[in-house]
C-alpha cells in the first residue's frame, strides 16, 4: 500500500508538471505570435534615411535663424518630432549643448546617444537601438560648418522575418522579457504545486492512517461483542443476528451435562480448559459439517446450518457428536501446569429442524432431553406432554395458590456505590411454597404458558410501589420485559399505580431481554411515558442477547447493568476486561451510569473500580433478603 502511494504521488507529480510545462509553452508561443504578427512588414524601413530627412529640415530652420542659437532654441521649444541637439565644439575638442528640444537634458543625450562623445564628427554619426513595445531609437549627428546637430528620434520598429539583422535585438527586447516573466511564474507554481502535492498525500496517508485504526478498533469491539472470549467462537448475539438471513435454518445445541458441579470441584480453571477444549472439536466438527459452530453460554454449545428438513441426517449428527464423548475418558492439562487430569464429560443434545423459532425450539428439546435423561431429543409438535405436562400441572397448582393466597413477594439484593454506600436495591421475585422460598426459574415459563404471567409481574410492582411509599428513602429497582412494556393490562397498571403515588422518581426500571424487545417502537412509546413521570431506566444485562448499542441509542437509559457472564471472567479474562472498559467508555460518553452484576470477589470489584464502573452488585456484596436496610 505504501508503494502505490508513492507510484501514485509521482504520477500526479509527473502529470501536473507536465501540464504546467506545456501550459507555459502554450503561453510563450502565443506571446511570440501576438508580439512577431504586430511588428513584421514586408517593407524594409530605412531608419537612417528618415531621421536623415528630419535633421536636414531642421539645419535648414538654423540656416534661416542666422545661426542664432537663441532664436533656434526657441523653435526648438515649439514642439518636435524627436530630440533636437546643437552642440559645439571648444578649444579642447569637448562638445558642448548650445541648444536642444529637451531643455538642456544632457544627461538624456547621454543615454540616448552616449557614443556622440567620442566620435570625430569627419564622417555622419548615426546610431540604432531597438527597444521594446516594437520601438527604435535613432541616433544621427552631423558636422554643420562650427556647428554638431544632431536629433535623437524613436520611430515604430518592425521585422521582414527570422532572418532580419534586427530580429534577435528585437527579440531579446520585446519577447524574451514575457519569457522570462512566464518562467518566473512557472517556477512559482511548480513549487506550489509540489508543495499541494505533498500537502495533499501527506494528509492523505494521515487519512488512511487514521481510518485503518479506526477500522481495527471498530473489528475488535465488534469481536468483543460478538465473540465468545474464552471459546472464541461466536456467540448468542451473533446467533440471534444469523438466524434472521437463514430461510431454512436448522439448529443444534450441546449442553455438558453437570457443569455446574464440575465447575465447583474442580474449579474455575480446570472447567475453562474444558470448554476450550469442547469448542475445539465443536469447531472441528463444524467445519467437517459444513454447519457454523456458536457458544450460547457457560457449558452451551450451538451447530447451525441452513438445510433441508431430513430428521435421519440430524439424528446421525447428534449421535456421532454424543460419541466423541459418551464413555471416554478426556485428558484435560491443568492451567499453569505440566499436569493433566483424565475427565469423563457428558453432554446432551437438542435439536430443531422446523423453520420457525427454531433456536427456541432447539433449546425445548435439549430441556426434554435433560428432563428425561435422554443423549438427544428432536423438536416435534405435541413434544412436552406427559411427564412435563404433569410437572406443569403441579406448578400451575403453585401459582394459584400463591397468588390467592398473596405468597408472592420481593426478595432485595443491594446495590453499592464506589464508596461501598448502598444506593439502591434491586427487586427480585420470589414465591413460598410451603417453606420453601422459589427461585423464579422454577416458575415464571410455567406462569407464562399458562398465562399466569400478569398477575405475578403485577404483584411485584404493586409491592414494589407499596415499598417505596413506606420507605421515603429507599430507591428500589424493578425488573420489566418487553411483554410486560407492551401488555396493556401490565403497562396500564403500572402508569396508574405511577401517578397515584408520588414514587417515580426513586423508581428505576430493568428491561430484562426476551422476544418481545425486537419491538422497540412500542417499548419506546411506555419509556417515554414513565420518564415524564420522573422514572429512570436501566438496560440489563448488556452485552449478551438483544442488547446492543443501537438499542442504548434508541432507549436513552440511565444505567447500564453489564452481563454478570462478562464481568464474573473479569479477573482471569483479557477479553472480558476489554469489552467491559468498552461499555463502560462508551456508557461514559453518552452520560449513562454502569452497574456491575456477579461481584463474586474482592479482586473482581477492584477491576471493575479500576475500569470506572460507577455501581456494584453481587453477593460477594450482599444476598438478597426480605427486608432492606437503609
């Protein structure tokens, strides 16, 4: 590239002194044209013989006046044609000016006709001097009786052709001046042009120079954003991206079976080896496939291709996937180590090869898989019935009767400043059952399908609402879905409950990610509604699913909550400290607050200080509890 530059910099050199050099040709020969087409005659003048007519009239008038200097200066000051002298010599042979058309000027007589000094006067003085502006100045002086006169006259001068004895006096005196002139001014601009020249590529590569950085930053944010930074391979985002292009997208997802577990005895840095490992054949696999591999999450995988429905040829994928691994015992090097262990790992499959939601469906059959202890299980209609419709049933039981019988409440976990001062908490849903306080993965998706939903996110931000009015110093945080910002019983509930208690303005929030944030236009409608009453928004999760930049541009939040996934490999993982300085850069730009989540650590919350995060959750910080503290 930087070859090219410089052959292109020379060309452009090359050509516009080509054009200026041909410019001041074209100049010079047109000059010399006007100037030769206005003096050339075919005529020859006899200069001499004129200026010869023009000194006899006058000697001839002195003749008259008696010799009378006097009386002939005083014609000579009636107006003339030329420079009439009358000179004198005295004793010592100097000339002397008696009389002259001029007033005395004897120092015009010198310039004009120098050479008059020196001459003897025994024959005709007669001088030619060409001048510009196609003139000639005759000089012609003649010994009369005691008496010198002589006249001094320019008459309009011209050329027979080239090979006139005039003609390289004539041009030195009427042309070469304009050539000089044009060469002058072409060495000017030569040098200006070389100069813009410079000028120009030296600005230029600082343009390239500038681009190619920014075009790098630009590729390695995106990377961050869309690249798994332990796996390295693809993640959900870029899943979710790639998946509207495909028409007949089919989908793969490989679970490891009890990672959890492996991840709490063998540690973090036994598991992380695991999963690159996994992904290594993951990719390997892939490419054989011809399919793209993607990493959905901590110990998920994803298989996507765009195909035909043939159920047989996934079948056969997911059972030679299931192979690598099922019964074989997998050596794994400890980080930081010479060591290796011997690992058996389990996965398990989910496949869809229907067109739509075919990544939700997917992942409902690798849920049947898991629940029924099979390798691998294809998405069909009428799939969840039995087994899982009678864990439904008792769960939709759960509901009810939690609802009926107000067992739906709000757990608070803390959320801490810089100076470790809680700020805020965030609401977090809860269900007793029995004497068992519920995680809400245990039954929102049940609440959902039997459209329970409603009533449960209704309850928590009625209880919320109900917090914040017996608590005038407490900020709490709620979390919304996109369904809940574009259900009209859900949204209506909400600005009621706004404008009846005077809490907005301690109320902020969370957009948590599901299906429905694609609608943004009707999302942004709600948003705009609460800001106006004083509430403040905050993005969960950002860096996974659905959250992008666009979506902060378009949602204006006021925080920014980064992905717990991101922020806990904070303290082991050179990407996820990139791309959590990334977000908090660009959060501070455009004037929004950034909340770390899944502060599991001392060293964690140091990093994140470090980076400028302005707000900190986690439960290395605090656990959620049924009650606040202020």
């Amino acid at each position: 590239m930087v070859q090219s530059g410089k052959n292109k910099k020379t060309a452009t050199v090359i050509i516009c002194l080509n054009l200026i050099l041909f410019t001041l040709l074209v100049v010079d020969i047109s000059i010399f044209y006007y100037k030769y087409s206005n003096s050339i005659t075919y005529n020859k003048v006899d200069y001499q013989k004129n200026a010869q007519f023009l000194l006899d009239k006058y000697s001839d008038e002195f003749e008259s006046l008696e010799k009378d200097k006097d009386k002939f200066q005083s014609f000579l000051d009636s107006g003339l044609i030329g420079d009439i002298y009358l000179l004198k010599t005295d004793i010592e042979s100097n000339l002397n000016l008696l009389a002259s058309s001029n007033h005395g000027d004897e120092k015009r007589l010198k310039r004009d006709c120098e050479e008059i000094f020196t001459h003897n006067f025994k024959k005709i003085f007669y001088s030619k001097q060409v001048l510009p502006e196609n003139k000639i100045n005759i000089c012609l002086f003649e010994k009369k009786h005691d008496y010198i006169m002589g006249l001094s006259v320019s008459f309009y001068h011209t050329v027979s052709d080239s090979h006139d004895s005039e003609f390289k006096q004539w041009v030195l005196k009427n042309v070469a001046p304009y050539f000089i002139l044009t060469g002058v001014i072409t060495i000017f601009l030569i040098l200006a042009v070389l100069w813009s020249i410079n000028r120009y590529y030296d600005l230029r590569a600082e343009y390239i120079k500038d681009k190619l950085k920014l075009k790098n930053e630009l590729k390695e944010i995106k990377k961050q954003l869309y690249i798994d930074p332990l796996t390295n391979l693809s993640n959900k985002t870029m899943l979710m991206n790639n998946l509207k292009k495909l028409d007949k997208p089919k989908v793969i997802i490989l679970d490891i079976d009890d990672f959890g577990v492996m991840n709490d005895y063998y540690g973090k840095d036994i598991c992380d080896a695991i999963l690159v490992y996994i992904a290594g054949l993951i990719s390997d696999f892939a490419t054989t496939n011809k399919m793209k591999a993607y990493c959905l999450g901590a110990d998920r995988f994803a298989l996507v291709e765009n195909g035909e429905f043939i159920v047989e040829k996934y079948e056969d994928l997911a059972n030679e996937l299931i192979g690598r691994f099922k019964g074989r015992m997998t050596s794994i090097k400890v980080p930081n180590s010479s060591d290796s262990i011997s690992i058996e790992i389990h996965t398990t499959i989910g496949f869809s090869v229907d067109e739509d939601d075919t990544l939700m469906k997917a992942t409902t059959a690798l849920k049947v898989a898991k629940n029924t202890g099979k390798d691998y299980v294809c998405y069909f209609k009428g799939l969840n019935k039995k087994d899982e419709y009678k864990i439904q049933i008792e769960r939709s039981l759960m509901i009810r009767q939690a609802i009926i019988g107000d067992k739906v409440l709000p757990y608070y976990q803390p959320i801490f400043d810089r100076d470790g001062n809680i700020t805020k908490y965030e609401s977090l849903i809860r269900m007793i059952n029995s004497d068992e306080i519920l995680s809400p993965h245990k039954f929102l998706d049940v609440a959902k399908r039997i459209k329970r939903y409603t009533e449960l996110q209704k309850k928590v931000v009625e209880k919320a609402i109900e917090e914040l009015s017996q608590n005038l110093n407490l900020v709490l945080s709620v979390n919304l879905s996109g369904r809940d910002m574009i259900d009209g019983d859900v949204s209506l509930t909400i600005l009621k409950l706004l404008a009846n208690n005077d809490v907005a303005d301690r109320l902020i929030f969370e957009l948590v990610e599901d299906e429905n944030l694609e609608n943004v236009e009707r999302i942004e409608k709600f948003i705009d509604k609460v800001k106006k009453m004083g509430v403040r928004i905050a993005i969960d999760d950002f860096g996974s699913g659905y959250s992008n930049f666009s979506y902060i541009l378009k949602l204006k939040p006021d925080f920014i909550k980064i992905d717990g996934s991101i922020i806990k490999n904070i303290d082991s993982s050179n990407d996820s400290y990139m791309i959590t300085r990334a977000i908090v850069y660009f959060a501070r730009d455009l004037g929004i607050k950034t909340v770390a989540e899944y502060i599991h650590s001392a060293d964690v919350l140091d990093i994140c200080k470090k980076l400028g995060v302005d707000e900190f959750q986690g439960f290395y910080l605090g656990v959620p509890s049924e009650k606040v503290e202020m």
